[in-house]
C-alpha cells in the first residue's frame, strides 16, 4: 500500500499498510522507540483501506483488513485511524496467534513476578496497570498477556495503552510528562487515548516473568477481596482467551499449570488508590 509502517512489539512483528498518511504518521511517532520487525518480516499485515475509490477522499471512511479478517465489519471513520490500526493488530492476534496463549489481560513485572488482572470491560484493568507503572512496576501488556505454553512464562506485549472516557485525565494528572496520542471521540467504546508505555517497557519488552499472582478487578464497588479457587479461575481465564480453543490440549494443558500454581484474587474498589494498595498487597 502506499503508505506502510513495521514495528516489533515483544515477540511479534507487524506491518501497517493504510490508504492514507494520517494514521502510519500517528504510529510512527507513537511507535518511534520501538524497534522494527526481527529480520523485517512481520509476523501479521494489517491494511486499512477504503471500501470504493472515493471513500478515500468524500467522506473516508477506514476498512480493516490484513492476513486474517471479520467479515462485514462496519467501517471507522478517518478521523479514527490509529483505533482502527491498533484494533487491526489486535484483531491479528486474536484470530491467528497460535505460537502464545492469550489472555485478555493487562500484566505488570516487579522483580520478575508478573501480576496478571483480567475482567469485564470497565473493570479498570488498563488504567490499573498505567497507574502501576507510574509507580515503578513494568508495564508488560495492556490488551494481550501472552503466556508460554512451552516454559509457563508471560512475555511482554506492550502496545499502547488504550485509555477510555475518565481514565485518561486520571493518568495526565498521574503522568504530566507522559506521551499521549491524539483525542478519538465518539468511538463504540466513549472517548479513548493512547498512552505510550515508559522506557522500561519497551526496553526490557524481551524479557520474560513468572505469574505471581492473577487479579479479577471490579470497579464500582466497597472495597472487598475474595480467594478465586482454581476451577473457578480455570473457566473465568478460558472466557478471558482468545485463542484456548484453537491451541487444543496445549492450551488447556497451559491453563491447567497456570491455575494449579499460581493464586487468584477477585477485588472490588470504589476508586483507583484503594485498588492500588490490595493489588500491592496481593503482590507482597
């Protein structure tokens, strides 16, 4: 396409080729301090394209496309490109990942014991994690956690980090000096932000941790936490993933081992400090 742009994030490689300068220049300058695909062949393509001719130029309009698709899927609007791109790579990763089990799950690394908090959306498991960050926890993945079904180990997978409705202006107070992306109003999901990871994040992104502890975070609530037994974390993980039915007995065989050897928390917070302190907590 006429407009490209390849990164390396963790152990996977992407390639962006769009329609369009807008959404490749928002990524190359959020995506500047990563490095580029290993031997600059992408592990996943993602094309963002316009349906006809003209829908480049009256009224564009953004299709997401690439090595693997959903069929009929609605188109964005240009003004939305760098949400359709990040959910491009996403959407690659979802339907084609076979190499790691994913877990829909923000992760953080301290001391080389990762924290693993998945949940609904809304339950605050992103801004958790950025604001964990901020406090000196590496940031390991946002959207995918992606563990090793071969060793039991988590790699890093630190994309953007999406930030919805309240929680951007909690970490522009939290991080003043942090590299923000540009405003997405009005998108199925409210308002949303990219956040750039820090430095740690992306230097140390090859390198691997042990899951410490698994979080189930809800928002919302008087402050209470409960021990998750592992059959019930077994069957909350297995809706968690995106691939657990398509890596057959090595997922599950993962799973099993992941469950069997690691403790599950459920929280509920009524805001961001008290959630803070039990995750800190769980993690000592």
């Amino acid at each position: 396409m006429k407009h490209r742009f390849a990164v390396r994030i963790g152990p996977v490689g992407f390639r962006v080729g769009s329609d369009w300068r807008a959404p490749i220049d928002e990524l190359r300058s959020l995506y500047a301090d990563y490095p580029h695909p290993r031997d600059d062949v992408p592990d996943f393509s993602v094309r963002l394209f316009a349906a006809r001719p003209w829908r480049r130029f009256i009224r564009p309009a953004v299709m997401i496309g690439g090595d693997f698709t959903i069929p009929d899927a609605a188109p964005l609007p240009l003004r939305l490109g760098l949400l359709a791109a990040e959910m491009g790579m996403n959407l690659q990763m979802a339907l084609a990942q076979r190499r790691y089990l994913l877990l829909h799950a923000s992760c953080v690394e301290r001391g080389g014991r990762a924290v693993l908090m998945t949940g609904v959306s809304g339950a605050g498991k992103s801004t958790l994690a950025a604001l964990l960050m901020t406090r000196g926890w590496r940031l390991m993945g946002d959207e995918f956690a992606l563990l090793d079904p071969e060793t039991g180990l988590v790699h890093g997978f630190p994309r953007l980090i999406s930030l919805k409705n309240e929680s951007v202006g909690v970490l522009q107070r939290a991080l003043p000096g942090g590299r923000f992306g540009p405003e997405q109003r009005g998108t199925p999901k409210g308002d949303i932000r990219h956040l750039v990871p820090d430095c740690q994040a992306i230097e140390r992104m090859d390198a691997a941790a042990t899951p410490a502890h698994i979080v189930f975070p809800r928002f919302g609530h008087a402050p209470a936490q409960r021990q998750v037994p592992p059959a019930e974390t077994f069957v909350r993980l297995t809706q968690a993933s995106t691939n657990y039915v398509a890596l057959g007995e090595r997922g599950f065989n993962a799973l099993v081992r992941l469950v069997q050897g690691v403790p599950a928390t459920a929280i509920d917070y009524p805001d961001a400090e008290t959630a803070l302190a039990q995750v800190e907590e769980l993690a000592r």
